[in-house]
C-alpha cells in the first residue's frame, strides 16, 4: 500500500510540475553560449523562471543552431520562435534608423551610450517603435562594445590601409564606411566570420573585442586595431503575439528579469572588453591603438556615411542624430 501511494504522489507531483511550466520561451542567439551574451541570457532565465514560479520555461538555443543572426528577425516576427538576440542593424531593412548607432565615432563615449540607450531616450524610443511594425519588440538592450578592426601582418591605421582591401561587415552603414574609406564591404553572419578569416574570404574583420575572445579568433587573425568606430548594440526580441498573450502579471516579471539582465550586461561592459583585450593578447596578438592624426583620417572620409543614413531615413533620422549629439 505504501508504494501505491508513493507512486501515486509521485505522479502528483510530475502532473503539477507539468501544469507550472506552461509557456515555453525558445530564444535564439548566434553566439556561443560561454560569450558574454550567452552569460547574460543564462542569467534572465534564471530570474525569469523564479520570477515566474516556472510558468515561463526559457530555452535558449545558442550558436545559431535554430536562426542564424540574420534570419531572427523575420523568425521572431512570424512567430516561428517566442525571442530571439539579434544585432540591432539586422533591422535596417526594415527600421534604416537603427543604424544610427553605426555613424562613424558619434558615440564615442560610454556616456554618450547610456544616455542613447536609456529608457525614454529619443533614440531608444525612436528604434524600438520602428522595431515593434516588425512583429517583434524590443524586451531589453544587451551591450557588446565598441567596433574594432581585424587583420593578419599589417594593423589597419588609416583608411589608405583600407583601400583595395574586402572588409567583413555586419550592417549596410558599416559597408557603406568601409566604401568611404576605399575599402570592398563583404556582409558576412558573426557565426560565419571565423571560417571567413579562416579561408580568406575576407582580408580585413570587424567585430566587437569580445567576439574575438568567445569565438577565438585569434586562431585566424593576428592583429586588433582599436578604432571603436561604432557601438554595437544586440537586442532581446519577443514576438509581439506571443507576448500579447501573457498575463499582465507573467509579463511584469519577465519585464522584472529583463531590466535586470539589460543593467548587468551594461555594467559589466568595460571589464568584459578588458578581459578579451588581454586574452588577445595573451594569444599572440597585437593591439594597436590609434594616433590623433590617425582619427582625424577616418573622420575627415566618413561624411558620406552621414548623408546616406540622412538620405534613407529622413526626418526621423535627422531627429535621432539630433538627439545623439546632444
């Protein structure tokens, strides 16, 4: 009789454990899950699903197993997956503005990035409304740093370094810099890069420091120029049905969990850049920074990256570039 009964609560047990996790979050990132992202999401599932009590079950899918960055948008937008990470500028298509963060050194200091990306900014707002026509909006920002540059031999100093060179792209404002500069813009997946390199696809990268740490591209480049030529900005994006349809209650704790998760990624960004500059470097690379002079170069040849952003967003982007250089 007492095993029947053990049995019988067990099975208790089970059915309620089944009847807490009732909706499931499947989040797609591109990245390893050992990248500081892939941290940052591991932390927002924890909080989510005590938050929660469990009735939000958070899956995440890393490495581009299910979407590659590219395809995140278009998959959180139909409903394919509930959320997924994906690079701001892969909403350009559809938002051109979202590049604003791509203009070349506008936001050229950590204060100048958290006043943009601040809740209730100008800029914030501005994106995410565009974001949320989409099918998909914005649940929280996730920092990745400052833009850099990539190369094998010679560092990239000046945009005459540029000239005549394929360059690994992210976004179509940072092709359309790296054609100011002289350069041949190639867009290539984050995922993809390191078998870019690998193979010579490209001759120059571009990517965040961190990257080159989670992905070991130090295997494949030997050189770090730290020109910080743009920010890049990843966001947390659920589908706009899906969310609809959470309680108010359910939803205020996911809200919760995001702004906590968004707080720690932006307060640890500094020391996360540090770290991968030094395993760079302890991996043989060479970091290089940039002279005065040197800057002077890249401003004096980006002007053209300003009028064509001006040129596919309009008053909308005058307002948001407006707002960033206040």
């Amino acid at each position: 009789m007492l095993k029947i009964l053990t049995g019988a609560l067990a099975g208790v047990a089970l059915t309620a454990s089944a009847a807490i996790a009732q909706e499931k979050m499947r989040i797609s990132l591109q990245l390893p899950l050992k990248s500081h992202l892939g941290q940052n999401l591991l932390l927002f599932e924890k909080e989510v699903e005590a938050r929660t009590g469990g009735a939000i079950d958070v899956e995440i899918y890393d490495s581009a197993t299910l979407y590659k960055d590219k395809e995140v948008p278009a998959a959180v937008g139909s409903g394919a997956i509930e959320a997924g990470v994906a690079s701001l500028t892969r909403y350009v298509g559809d938002a051109p503005v979202v590049d604003v963060f791509y203009m070349p050194f506008l936001f050229n200091s950590e204060d100048k990035v958290r006043a943009a990306v601040a809740d209730g900014s100008t800029v914030r707002e501005t994106i995410e409304t565009e974001i949320e026509k989409t099918g998909g909006q914005v649940l929280y920002w996730q920092a990745y740093g400052g833009a850099i540059m990539l190369s094998n031999g010679d560092p990239i100093r000046t945009p005459a370094d540029l000239e005549g060179k394929k360059v690994r792209v992210f976004g179509k404002t940072l092709g359309d810099f790296v054609s100011a500069a002289g350069g041949a813009p190639t867009l290539i997946s984050g995922s993809e890069q390191y078998l870019a390199y690998q193979r010579g696809t490209v001759d120059v990268g571009m990517t965040g420091v961190s990257g080159v740490k989670s992905r070991k591209l130090w295997e494949v480049m030997d050189t770090i120029t730290v020109t910080n030529h743009a920010n890049i900005e990843f966001v947390v994006v659920v589908n706009n049905d899906w969310w609809n349809g959470l309680s108010p209650e359910i939803q205020g704790h996911i809200t919760e969990a995001a702004a906590m998760a968004q707080a720690d990624v932006r307060d640890k960004m500094a020391s996360i850049e540090s770290e991968a500059y030094a395993a760079a470097k302890e991996n043989g690379m060479t970091v290089v920074e940039l002279t005065d002079d040197e800057l002077e170069q890249w401003n004096a040849v980006s002007q053209p990256v300003f009028d064509s952003y001006i040129a596919a967003t309009g008053d909308t982007g005058q307002k948001i570039l407006d707002a960033a250089g206040k």
